[in-house]
C-alpha cells in the first residue's frame, strides 16, 4: 500500500505545476520620479505573472536613495548583507553602488544608459560575474532631429544635465557628436542636486534655442523648475524621458519604462529561475514612443508640424 502512495505522490509531482519557492528581490533607484517608480512597477508585475507573489512567496523590498549617492551606497551594503536571490537596481549611480558592494549575489541593472561606461561590465554580450541588465542608452540622434523638425532654426542646445551621473556625462559626447553633423552647437548646464536644477536651467536663457534634458535622474526630479524658466522665457523644453511630457516638456521620443520594467523583470525571473547571470547577454531596452505636449508647446511658443502630430504615439493636450 505505501508503494502505491509513493507512486500515485511521484506521479502528482510530474504532473502538478512547480510551485515557485520563496525568495527575496531587493530593489534601489537613486530617487524616485515616474519613469524610475514604472520600471519598477514592471519588475514586480512581471515577477507576479511568474507565480513570485508579493506576501506569499516573494519579498519584494524597495529602497530610494533620495538623490544621494552616499545613500545609494549605503543601501547597497544594506541589501549585500541581507542577500537576497537578486538585486534591482534602478539608474547608473544605484547600479554602479551595488556592483560595488557584491560580487556574489546576482545583480539585474535597470535605466542604465551606457553600462559600459558606468564599468558595471566589461562585455555586453557575455558580461561575467555575477552582473546583467538592461541598458535604456537614448536614440540621441532621433532626438537631434525632432528638434529640427520642431524647431527649424534652432542653431544651439541647452544641456542641463547634472555632471556627477556617468549616464549624463555619456550621452553628452553622444549629443555633441550628432548636434555637430545637424549643424548644432552644444551649451552645457550642470546642477549636481535637485536644488539646482531652476539655476541651472535659468542659465540657458539667452544662451540656447531650446534646452534638452536628457535621461538624468536628477534634473528629472526636479523638472518643473526648469519647466517654469522654459515657460517664462519662452524656451521650448525637451526631455529624453517620455513621463516628463505630462509634466511640461514639449516633446519625447524615447522609451515607455513600465516596458523597460518588464523586461527587465524577464531576466530576474530567469536568475530566480536558475540562470547564471554573467551568461545572459546585456539587453538594449526595445521600444519607441513619440509623445508631445500642446499646452506646454503653447506656452513656450512653439507650434508644432503636422508632421510631428501624426507620428505621435500619445498627445497631451
């Protein structure tokens, strides 16, 4: 008889859906703002989907640095002495602490413009160790020329940006490169914490065509500083970052990072899973949006093309 329910037991175990075990996912962004918080929110629900529930089988923590990079640093201790299953982190200074502070624990970067910049790996295609991710490295040359498009006789670029994020200072080479063959000239900006970003953007005015912010967690926090100067001077405002649109720029075209959120929760769920992470590849966010903003173009005087109205993906009126 107990053979019978050892056989009927094994029999059941092949056939039933593995349940999946309980395990930890620590997560970190340098700040909070809505592309980072959507990134998120993709991690978890796909984790979600995967059968990792949120109070059954998956503790999913969340830790914000708060702009700081001394903070960001310490919750990467933190979380390496927690160990748990993966960490998340969300942005290149959150990614650059914790592959700092482990060497062990699987790592999954999210919001990472240029990681090989940032050195959080060595080869995108078999990173090694214990890193992976997901890079979000902007089509600057696309944005180069929704500006043109939008604003004909633009001549200069305001950068606002903050120097200290190995992202911002990347994707500047990357503008000033593809500005020049537009036959654009670069003027730089810098604040190196939210607090500076309305002086920074203030020093644009009279000095650029249209000031361009790319995806900097830090200026991106504080956006509607520098939205009211670009209002007030009449200074058309783009973003690199699509959720700034609703919030007055008047145009972006780049990715929607609930998106970038799940697909980067796919690999998380490929680590819990039992994948080594040196030997996933390093992933390119896939996925293009174009959203404008009429009421921002508005009140900076900018009219928008046809052109650009047709191609949009979203319109804030």
């Amino acid at each position: 008889m107990r053979s019978i329910l050892l056989a009927v037991a094994a029999t059941l175990a092949l056939t039933l859906p593995a349940k999946a075990e309980d395990v930890t996912v620590a997560v970190t962004a340098i700040v909070e703002h809505p592309a980072l918080d959507a990134a998120r929110k993709g991690v978890l629900d796909v984790l979600t989907a995967a059968g990792y529930k949120e109070g059954e089988n998956l503790k999913f923590m969340f830790e914000s640095a708060q702009g700081n990079p001394a903070t960001a640093a310490q919750i990467a201790r933190q979380f390496a002495g927690e160990g748990p299953n993966v960490i998340v982190p969300i942005s290149t200074p959150s990614a650059q602490a914790v592959v700092s502070a482990t060497r062990d624990i699987p790592v999954v970067f999210t919001a990472v413009s240029d990681p090989l910049g940032a050195q959080l790996v060595k080869n995108m295609d078999k990173p090694g160790g214990n890193v992976t991710g997901l890079s979000d490295m902007s089509p600057v040359a696309e944005h180069v020329a929704l500006i043109k498009e939008i604003l004909p006789n633009a001549k200069t670029i305001g950068y606002l940006y903050n120097s200290g994020e190995a992202n911002s200072v990347s994707l500047l080479a990357v503008l000033k490169v593809e500005a020049e063959k537009a036959g654009l000239k670069v003027v730089e900006s810098a604040a190196t914490k939210s607090a500076e970003v309305q002086g920074a953007a203030r020093a644009l005015v009279g000095r650029a065509d249209a000031i361009y912010i790319p995806t900097d967690n830090t200026i991106i926090s504080a956006l509607e500083g520098a939205v009211a100067v670009a209002e007030e001077a009449k200074l058309p405002l783009f973003t690199a970052d699509t959720d700034s649109v609703s919030r007055g720029s008047v145009a972006a075209l780049g990715f929607n990072y609930y998106d970038v959120g799940k697909q980067t929760g796919e690999i998380v769920v490929r680590i819990l899973k039992g994948e080594n992470p040196g030997d996933i590849p390093v992933k390119v966010a896939a996925g293009s949006d174009l959203v404008i903003n009429k009421g921002a173009a508005a009140k900076m005087g900018v009219t928008l093309p046809e052109s650009v109205l047709k191609r949009a993906t979203k319109t804030i009126d």
